[in-house]
C-alpha cells in the first residue's frame, strides 16, 4: 500500500481550479456551506442513502475505476464516499481546504457517475447522486477543475457549451445547408419554421468541431420528409456541463431556454443528437431543478427517431454496412434512458454484421470520458485512460471476433473511445449511428 501510496503522489495533478480555490478558502466556510448542502438541499435521500449502506463492498466490482487499478479498494465507489462524503458527515464539515481540492478530484475526476454501481448494490444506493453533492459542495466553495469550469462559464454566458456566438451558429447551418444543397439541391435547414413537428437540437461540440454530423442530420430529415426546424437563438444547445460542476443554476437557466425556444416555436416535440449526457440533462436532472417531472415538451433521443424512421420506412437502407461492427452502450441512453434494445435493433437494420462486447446493454463498461469527467481537461487525459484499461481489453475481445468498428452513440462515449483507441493501439474505427445511417439510406438519384 506504501508503495501504491507513493505511485499516486508521484502522479499527483496541478489544477489551477483546484489549487487556487482550495489557497481561497476558510473553515468557516467550508463548515457553513457543507452544512447548507447536507441540510437544506439533500434531506432524506441522501440519509437513506448513508444509513443504508453497510460498506459491503459488492459496488467494487461494478466500477471501471476498481477493475482498471488491480482492486485497489481506494477507486472503488464505496471508497470514493469514504474518503469524501463520509468524512464531511463524520466531521460537520470542519475538513481543510485540503481535503476539498482532493474531494474534488475524486469527484470530478474518478468517477463518471455513470451508475453501474447502484445496479450491484444490494440496497440500489445511487453513489452517482452522493458523487454529485459532494461536487455541489465543491462548486459552491470555488474549487472545480478549471477546464469544466470554462465550460460551465461558457453556458453561462452564451448559453452554449462551447462559446459559439449567435452569428457563427447561423451561419454554421446555412453552410452546412449549402453543402448539402451539392447533393439534394431542394435542401433546406429550416431556422425559426413556428409549428414544426420536430424542433432539432444538437450540443455545442457539432457546430464547433463536427458540423458534417448537421449536414448528415439535414440529409436524414429531407430524405424521411420530416417537417422539422433548427432555432436561430439561443435554446438550440442541448449540452449541460454545468450538471456536472455542481452549478444548478446555470443547468437551470440552460434547460429553461431549450425547452422554452422549443414551446415559442411551437413544435409537437425536440428530436435531439446522439448525446447520452444532454439526454441525462433533458428528461432526468435539469427539468427537475426546475420543478418539471418530466419535461415541458416530449424529447426523443436520434436512437429512438432513427428506429421510428426505419420501422416506418421513411428512410429505405440501399445497402447494409458491410464491415463487423460492435455497439458501445451509453451509460446515459442505455442505463438511463432503457434504449438497448431499440439501438440494436437499429443497428441490425443497417449493418450485416454486429459483435457484442461482454458484457453488454445496461451491464455494459462506461466509456471513462462521460459525467464530465472528459471535460475536465488534457491534464486528467492518461488518468483517465489508465483508469478504463477494462473497456479496451473487452474492445480488444470484440475486435478478436471480428469487430472492426465501434458504433458509439454519444458524443462523450465517442471522444472516450477514441483516446482509449489510441492510448492501447487497439487500430478500431469510432463511428455514430448517424454516420452509418447516411451511409447507407437511400437517398435521391
């Protein structure tokens, strides 16, 4: 232990976000807003979740974190709680500044909230739920990883993960219309059409870096006849980063002016991009801070809209796509959103050939890259990847039957998959479901 001990010091990351905010802070505060948290805004969830608990240890075998370091007890997700909630409790928040720069880490950084865990306990204890409240704590004490919190500065400000301006966003669409227009030339993206059936909603990442997934998604909605639109204001990002730093209030504000561009333009429903944590931000955690069950306004995962399009037969496959695949399942979509069995019967439609990794469906390892834990920057990049070593040899496993290419439908899981790609050299190509569909569908002669 000694020596795993030393490994980990030698390891150790310096984060601005974490060191100059923890250099910040008095006892008297970290007391007064530990106490805020457990007492005024978690009650009795969070001590059914601390009494019930019997520190058996079955969660350990669930995380990626734990298999990945040789079982070493301190990644395990009861061990997490341990070295950070558990002692804010034991203690009544008198912990140093110190212990919340290193609480943050291990919030922000080794865990993904992914869940798996809680299917494995014997009492169903969420330790993503104990995970976000203590980076609730840490978000209120102004010690966040810096990177994730640029983000999070970032849809503050613009209402969009990643700085887009309202110009650079139109005219984003309007170029990805034109490219589009050398293939289909009827092609239109409609902006701001009030009435549609299908308001479409992506995540900051698309316009930025991936606009070609726009021009597939353009192609997919002409060819199927979709009545549909795309906003020309802010609402039109979907992403929510701010869920992961613990900021409420900026998820909050994000979530109201997606679901209220959607209601002015009066759209029967938001059909949304492959995105497993904008998902998770849509139907599950920022409609409920605002007091909304379920959100204001029906949302349909690019999964469920794809399977539809298929099954309806608006969109035809001219011919499948050859090359083996296997199918990442998303924590957020899967886990959460109980899409496992629609998103392969998606892919048996389009491909000939699928490979499951073991395990797989709701069972399936978590990428390592989503609860933005990716977002928090190059600095926790190989921390990262050496912390999901189990995903790539279950890759490795599916490649050895055949698989060459990863289907994942999340843009987190995508990022994710690629570093672990490259980082154990497993030579697999990374594709969405939407690529794949392009590929294939019929579309105009």
């Amino acid at each position: 232990m000694a020596e795993a001990a030393k490994k980990i010091e030698e390891k150790k990351i310096i984060d601005e976000g974490l060191e100059r905010g923890a250099e910040e802070l008095t006892s008297e505060r970290i007391e007064q807003v530990i106490n805020r948290v457990l007492k005024g805004e978690s009650g009795a969830r969070l001590k059914a979740y601390v009494d019930t608990c019997i520190h058996c240890g079955l969660c350990s075998e669930a995380c990626h974190y734990y298999l990945s370091h040789d079982n070493d007890p301190r990644w395990s997700p009861v061990g997490k709680v341990k070295q950070t909630l558990w002692e804010m409790l034991k203690k009544k928040g008198k912990v140093s500044p110190d212990f919340i720069r290193h609480a943050s880490e291990i919030a922000s950084t080794e865990c993904n909230c992914c869940k798996r865990c809680a299917m494995y306990c014997p009492f169903g204890i969420d330790i993503a739920y104990m995970m976000l409240t203590v980076r609730r704590i840490c978000h209120l004490l102004g010690v966040t990883p810096l990177y994730i919190q640029d983000t999070a500065h970032s849809h503050a400000v613009t209402l969009n993960q990643m700085w887009v301006k309202d110009d650079e966003w139109i005219d984003t669409l309007q170029w990805q219309e034109e490219e589009a227009q050398a293939e289909i030339p009827t092609l239109r993206i409609p902006l701001e059409k009030e009435g549609a059936d299908i308001m479409y909603s992506v995540i900051g990442p698309e316009p930025k870096f991936q606009a070609q997934l726009i021009y597939q998604a353009a192609v997919i909605m002409d060819v199927a006849g979709v009545n549909w639109t795309m906003p020309a204001t802010p609402g039109w990002d979907n992403s929510d980063m701010a869920m992961y730093t613990g900021d409420n209030e900026i998820m909050g504000r994000i979530k109201r002016a997606h679901f209220e561009t959607a209601l002015r333009l009066k759209v029967k429903r938001i059909v949304m991009g492959e995105c497993g944590h904008a998902f998770r931000s849509v139907v599950d955690m920022g409609n409920r801070w605002l007091g909304w069950r379920m959100p204001p306004i029906p949302i349909v995962h690019a999964i469920d809209f794809f399977d539809e399009l298929l099954s309806q037969g608006k969109i035809k496959v001219a011919k499948k796509f050859e090359a083996t695949v296997t199918l990442h399942d998303p924590c957020n979509v899967i886990r959460g959103g109980g899409l496992h069995e629609k998103s392969r019967q998606v892919i048996n439609t389009l491909c000939d050939h699928l490979v499951e990794m073991h395990p797989n469906r709701e069972h399936n390892y978590c990428c390592c890259a989503g609860g933005g834990v990716i977002n928090c920057g190059p600095p926790y990049k190989l921390k990262r990847v050496e912390s999901n070593r189990i995903k790539a040899e279950q890759l490795f496993a599916a490649k050895a039957r055949g698989a060459k290419v990863i289907v994942a439908p999340c843009h987190n899981c995508h990022s994710g998959l690629e570093d672990i790609n490259h980082h154990y050299g497993l030579g697999m190509e990374i594709k969405f479901i939407g690529d794949i569909l392009y590929d294939v569908m019929e579309k105009p002669a």
